[in-house]
C-alpha cells in the first residue's frame, strides 16, 4: 500500500496535530482509486501504534467541518462515513481531485523523460565525438557497444550461421559490422540463408569458381539477398558474343585494313566489357 503526499496536508489545520495526521495519512495509504477507504478503527489503531481510543478522536476530528478549509466541499470535513447507520468505512473527500493531480504531474514527467530520450537519439553524431578522438575511433567504439548489447549474443549467432553458409570467406570482420549493422530477425536471417542457398545454385556465382560472388560485406549492405531472377552478368553475355564473333573473323582472310578496323573493334568491345562489369 502507498500514497502520494502532497506537503500541503501538513501546513494546512492539521499542523501539530500528530494523531490525526497520523491516521489520515494511513486512510489514505488504503483509499482505492475512489477515494473509498473501508477499515474498522481497530485495524487502523493496530498499523499506527495508537489507541483504539486515540484513533477515534482523530477520525471524530477529521469527520468534523472544518472553517479554515482550503477545500469548501462538504463544509471543510476531510472523511465522510459511507453508512451513517455504522461508525467506520469513510470516502476521503478531496482524494480524487489531489489524485488527478498526481496523475497529470507524473504524465508531464513521463513526456519530459521521452523527449530527453528522443534528443539523445537524435542529436548530432559530432556532439558525441571528442575533439581529440578521431571519427574511426569513435565508429568502432559503437561497434563494441552494438556488440555487447543484451541481443548482441543472438546477432553474433546468426552471423555465425549465414558466415558458414556463405560460399566467399574474405572480409570476416567488414562482414560481421555489416551485419550486425542490420540487427536482422531470425526471419531475415532465415531469409537470407535460403536465398544464399538459391544464389549458390545460379549461373552467376558457378561461373569461372565463382570469381563473380560478391564480397560478403557487399552482399550484406546492398540488400542482395532480395535479388529476384540472379543470373549470369552481363558482361559474361557480352564476353562470349565477342568471343563468337572473333572465332568468325578469324576464320577469314582479311587485308591489312581489315585486320585493323578487327583490332578496333575487339578494343572497343572490351572497354566496353570492363564498364559493364
């Protein structure tokens, strides 16, 4: 059981009267969300340390009008009986109004708190950043934290997982930052092996022992596993077309001319290659 005190009810009439400030505090520390506190004086003299005696002349007190009442509700009494046909169970007069008002101080305490958290999250990436502290240092040092977080254990245990599963070993950390950039589910993570397992099996990544794969740390921060219809690039079509049409002037006699304006062509076909892949 608890209550929220406001210091109002100690410099009010009350003041120097230990008895009743006693027994009020403790009816409001049982009042439900009403104001409605329903306890026999007995049970109350038993948690204050009063007489039985002693509890009913501070609840008589606070029973009684009072003129000097901040609050003009029911002539100033701060409890009324919930029965007059019995001597106990009381509504606390005011509990409602001081409880909206404990209400609204906390939900302005909550929004203070979620905007300081969003300005952390959001401000400038330099405000973190010593002067005297280079950016690498202060990138890898956000690397440390992301990996040492309470999920850190299950990310670095999918990366072990698509690591295996990943035909390209070169760049383990670059990929490991990558990934653990991305934070994927264990649904992505999922969707990214069966998609390894569907790429392994295109054109693409079989031809000349997989020289076409791509880095792993690539792979990752293009978003490669959403590649719909992977297949062989390009520039591997253009490459055996030249290779075609190459065999077919080979297989011709050409004057010196011919052989030149075959030679310019084949350089362009190829600088054309490169840009491709």
């Amino acid at each position: 059981m608890y209550a929220k005190l406001f210091t109002s009810i100690y410099q009010g009439t009350l003041r120097g009267n230990s008895h009743g400030l006693l027994v009020f505090t403790n009816l409001l520390a049982h009042c439900d969300k009403t104001g409605v506190v329903d306890m026999h004086p007995r049970a109350i003299a038993e948690e204050v340390g009063l007489t039985i005696e002693q509890v009913r002349a501070a609840l008589d007190e606070l029973e009684s009008s009072d003129d000097e009442s901040r609050s003009p509700e029911h002539d100033g009494k701060r409890i009324i009986r919930l029965d007059e046909h019995r001597s106990w169970g009381w509504t606390v007069v005011n509990y409602c109004k001081y409880r909206a008002i404990r209400d609204e101080e906390d939900r302005r305490e909550q929004n203070r708190a979620s905007q300081e958290r969003w300005r952390n999250k959001h401000k400038p990436q330099s405000a973190d950043v010593s002067q005297h502290k280079p950016q690498s240092a202060h990138t890898e040092a956000e690397a440390d934290t992301e990996n040492t977080s309470p999920n850190a254990g299950a990310f670095l245990g999918r990366f072990d997982q698509f690591w295996k599963a990943y035909p390209r070993k070169v760049g383990k950390d670059a990929a490991k930052k990558a990934f653990m950039k991305r934070k994927p589910s264990e649904e992505l993570t999922r969707q990214m092996l069966a998609s390894i397992a569907e790429q392994k099996k295109g054109e693409a990544w079989r031809k000349d022992g997989g020289q076409y794969i791509p880095n792993p740390q690539t792979w990752l921060n293009q978003g490669r596993w959403q590649d719909e219809g992977v297949s062989a690039p390009a520039a591997e079509i253009d490459k055996a077309q030249l290779k075609a049409t190459q065999d077919y002037l080979q297989s011709q006699t050409l004057t010196p001319e011919e052989q030149a304006a075959s030679n310019e062509a084949r350089r362009r076909a190829l600088g054309a290659i490169k840009l491709k892949a």
